[in-house]
C-alpha cells in the first residue's frame, strides 16, 4: 500500500520486523521500607545487652530484635523492629514497660532514629547521674538506656561511628604513657579505672579520662582536646 508523505522528513530509523511485538521491559519492584503497617514476623533477629547501673539493684537486660528488609536483594537492610527490658527488681516496672512500648512505636515508624538516641541520653536524673564501669558518665538510667539503643543503631549501620585516626590514637598513647610516668611517684589506690585515676569528665563523650598535659587538657577517650 502506497503512503503519501505531505510532512517534511526530520529524521529516520530502521526497525525490526519483531520490534512491536516486544513486551515492555519490567518495573523493578518497589523497595520495602520500614513503617507501623508491617505485620511482624514469626521470626526476628535479636540482640541482647545487660547493664548493671548502681542506681537499681538488679542488672537490667535490653533485647532489641530487628526485622530484615528486601531479602537476599542489594537493598536488604536490618531494622529495629522492638524492645524489651527485664530485670529481677519491679521497683521501674511500670515506666519500664511504657518506655519499651513507646521506643518499639518509634522503631515500626522508621526514618531517622538519631533523635531518639538524644532524646534518651539528655535525661537528668534530679538525684545525679553515676559513672559505670570504664569511668563513663551516665546523667540517668534512661539515658543508659539510650547510649545502648545507639551502641545497636551502629552495630547494624544506621548510624556512623566516629573513629579516630591512628595517629590520633598513637599520639593519645603517647600522652598518656607519658602522663602516667610523670605520675608514678603519686600514690593513689584508686586504679580501677580504665585511664587514670585523677582523670576528669569529658564534656564531648562524658568519660572519666580527661588530663592536663603542658597545661592543655586532653581526653585520652574521644580526643577531645582544649588547645585543637
């Protein structure tokens, strides 16, 4: 069949016979992201942390199990999905309850959980905070609560971990071999501590292991130092 062409040419292409009968080509599938509607599967992924803050008489156990999204794909990735915290001692047993409640709420949301972190950790207990073990301030219970949904946020890549240098960890080394010489002579029974025992409180990461070295105040924890 003849066809008349009265427009004028622009432009040419050269098509296969089989062309138009090609099916379209496929949608990738949409990405699995968290939110309150996912039911909760039969099995989920948990991890287990004990505390043992001097402000209660039992240690306490925070178990944060998590949901895998998008399975055996490129985009899997590991979600809070809720927690809970037992102890032997009911004297925080109904606050305990509703901080997990809410926390899992805040977890089947999704997005951005940094918040929640800081939330928890700027906490004050009006009778004063305490320090565990390894010289680690702590304002409250539930801001160690806190620090330990923040220590499982970066286990499973959801926040970034600040890592120091090697040289920054060689010249902290330094320092502190240096400091402890020069404070050898002392005599001090406190040496339970992870850094020296006369060590003051870090502003930045709130450890007992601050020291003044040719009059510059250093964290021999985080790297914090007054002098830059």
């Amino acid at each position: 069949m003849t066809v008349k062409i009265s427009n004028k040419i622009v432009g040419y292409r050269v098509t296969k016979a089989d062309e138009n009968n090609q099916p379209a080509p496929a949608v990738e599938s949409t990405l699995v992201k968290m939110n309150e509607y996912i039911e909760r599967p039969e099995f989920l992924l948990g991890t287990t942390y004990k505390i043992k803050p001097p402000v209660a008489e039992h240690a306490m156990y925070i178990t944060i199990n998590d949901i895998l999204l998008n399975e055996d794909t490129d985009h899997e990735s590991r979600q809070p999905y809720e927690v809970f915290i037992n102890s032997k001692s009911m004297e925080h047993f109904q606050w305990v309850i509703a901080l997990t409640r809410v926390i899992s709420a805040v977890f089947r949301k999704g997005g951005d959980l940094t918040f929640l972190v800081e939330e928890l950790r700027s906490v004050y207990d009006p009778n004063g905070g305490y320090f565990k073990k390894g010289g680690v301030f702590m304002p409250s219970l539930v801001a160690e609560i806190g620090a330990v949904i923040e220590k499982h946020l970066k286990a499973v890549g959801l926040m970034e971990s600040e890592e120091m240098s090697d040289n920054t960890k060689r010249i902290l080394a330094e320092k502190r071999a240096d400091f402890e010489a020069n404070q050898s002579k002392a005599t001090n029974d406190d040496t339970s501590g992870d850094f020296p025992p006369n060590a003051t409180t870090c502003g930045k990461c709130s450890t007992k292991a601050v020291i003044v070295m040719d009059g510059c105040a250093t964290c021999l924890n985080c790297g914090d130092s007054k002098c830059g």
